[in-house]
C-alpha cells in the first residue's frame, strides 16, 4: 500500500497550526525557523490578525497555510508516517515541492516572505474577485465556467462532490462580472466569496507574476526525491525546471485536484493524507480513501488508517 500526501491551497484569515504549536517541540522549532527566515514573529504567523494591505496579506497569509501544512507533515514523521507521493494546489503545490526536496524550507519561506514587496494594484483598477461554482454532472458546464463572459475566467477545478451529484469549479476575476454570472445562473449556484479581492490563477494576476519572476529565476531547485504532482497539468514534475515552470505559471494558470489524485492512483497511492485545513473534510470525492490532518488528535486517526490498510511506518526525521 502507497501512501499520498495532499497540499490544499487558498489562504484563510483564520488562525492556524495553535494546537499543534501548543502540542509539539517539532512544530515550535519549525515556526521558530520561519519566523528567522521571514521577519515574522511566531504569533503573527500563527494566529494574529492579518496585514490590511492585500499583498501584504496575501504573503502572510501564504506563510501562515504553508507553515501549518508543513508542521503537520512534520508530526507525521516523527510517527514514523512519509509519503510516497506528494502534490498540492497551488501554494499546497510548492510546500509540496518544499517536501519532495526540490526547493529548501528556507527558499520557499523567504519567496513568500518576498511577495509582500508586490505592488499593490492601481488606483481605479475594477475590484477583483473569487467565486465557487455548482455545476451538475453530466451536462455542459460551460455556462457555470463563465464561458465567453468578459472578466470571468475559470481559476480551478475540484472535481465532484462526495455524493457524485454536482462538480465543484473556482472562478476568478472581476467581482461585478462575477456577481453578474451568479445573478444568471439558478439560485445557489455560484457564490461569490466574501473577502477575496484577488483574481487568483487568472491573467489579472499577470502583474504579480511579472514581479515575482525574477526572484523565482534566481531561486536554486532541484530535481524531486520523490514523486510531485503538478496541480496545473496531468503530470509528474520530474526536473529541477519543472518545478521552477509550475513556480512561476502559478498564479495565472487554473489549478486541477483532479489531476492530483488521478495521478497519484496511477502512483498506486492507496491512502491520502490531506495536510492543513484548506481542503474541506467530507466535501469531495477522491478514487481512494482520505484522512483530512489539521489538529493533534487527527494524528492517531491518520496512525491508525495506515495501519488498518498495511502501510509501513519508520520512526525517523522530517526532510529538512
């Protein structure tokens, strides 16, 4: 039996990662190491309020969900719990890389870290937006993609739910043509998130792009230790450059969970470990069985699934 570990994206304003500090000197000594790499104290990584300026908080905010991820990768290990087969949305896509050895905690933290330089958005620019969408199985889903709407662009797709009724799509770009869609679409569904001012892995993001490319450029990647699948397109990132390709596309190329786990099944992967909390428990179908891993007392349910299926434990150290 394989097991696959899987990194959600977005990035929440809530706390995250305060059990598991509180829990284990693992988790502290990581958010010590961050907190020295980013300029950031523990407790605005951890829990406290975020900057109001959006980039800025997009960057604390990214730190926040990667930290949290990798914390509980970490506990995992020291269980004697590692993965065979690691891949991620979007930022869970590069703490993913991060843990497959392709690019140093210290590396992927101060990248981060550095996104808060990007200029924010010009005066009089159209207020950007994210929504979800709720599209039947089985039929076109081009009228809930937005297809052929101005300022409407499909950011992701998540695949079906766990009832196998609806397939659950992300939307990204500017709120009113957004707003407008859900107004033509039946009642429920698509929902424009609230708070969410960034078009995410939509060309409206081109400009961050453009300001983080030279950085990610300058960044030093190495070929994957362990097999890492890319969220952007149905394979496994083998090369130093494919990793630092799917850097850089990111933020403008739409994210696919389907990709994911379709190929980390082709991996033989048998049990997925889903790190952090920006997946939802229970929402979505995946082709085999999942344990969602966010607080301490999720650890001995993780444990004891991947004893129930055979799969061998080693005690032994995180990759650092």
């Amino acid at each position: 039996m394989t097991l696959g570990y899987l990194f959600g994206g977005g990035v929440g304003n809530e706390p995250r990662g305060v059990d598991l500090y509180r829990t284990y000197a693992v988790v502290r000594n990581l958010y010590e190491q961050v907190a020295q790499w980013t300029g950031h104290t523990v407790g605005q990584i951890l829990e406290e309020n975020l900057p109001e300026a959006p980039e800025a908080r997009q960057s604390v905010g990214t730190i926040r969900e990667a930290a949290h991820a990798i914390a509980v990768h970490d506990v995992l290990a020291e269980h004697g719990l590692r993965p065979a087969a690691l891949g991620g949305l979007s930022l869970g896509g590069m703490s993913a890389a991060c843990l497959a050895g392709a690019v140093s905690r210290q590396a992927l933290f101060e990248m981060l870290a550095h996104a808060r330089n990007t200029p924010e958005q010009p005066a009089g620019t159209p207020e950007q937006g994210l929504a979800l969408a709720f599209a039947p199985i089985g039929g076109d889903t081009g009228r809930y993609r937005g297809d052929g709407r101005p300022g409407v662009y499909l950011a992701g797709q998540f695949g079906p739910t766990a009832d196998g009724a609806t397939r659950i799509l992300m939307l990204s770009g500017e709120r009113e043509a957004l707003e407008k869609l859900g107004a033509d679409l039946p009642q429920g569904a698509l929902v424009v998130l609230p708070g969410r001012t960034m078009a995410i892995h939509s060309p409206l993001r081109g400009p961050f792009r453009t300001f983080m490319a030279p950085y990610i450029d300058a960044m030093t990647f190495t070929a994957p230790g362990l097999p890492l699948i890319s969220c952007l397109d149905r394979k496994v990132l083998v090369t130093a450059e494919d990793v630092r390709d799917t850097f850089h596309r990111n933020p403008t190329a739409p994210i696919n969970l389907v990709h994911i786990h379709e190929a980390m099944k082709d991996e033989g992967v048998r049990l997925g470990l889903v790190m952090g909390g920006s997946i939802p428990d229970g929402v979505l179908r995946f082709p085999f069985p999942v344990v969602h891993v966010d607080r301490p007392e999720h650890i001995e349910q993780a444990m004891t699934t991947a004893f129930e299926l055979g799969i061998e434990t080693s005690a032994g150290r995180a990759r650092r």
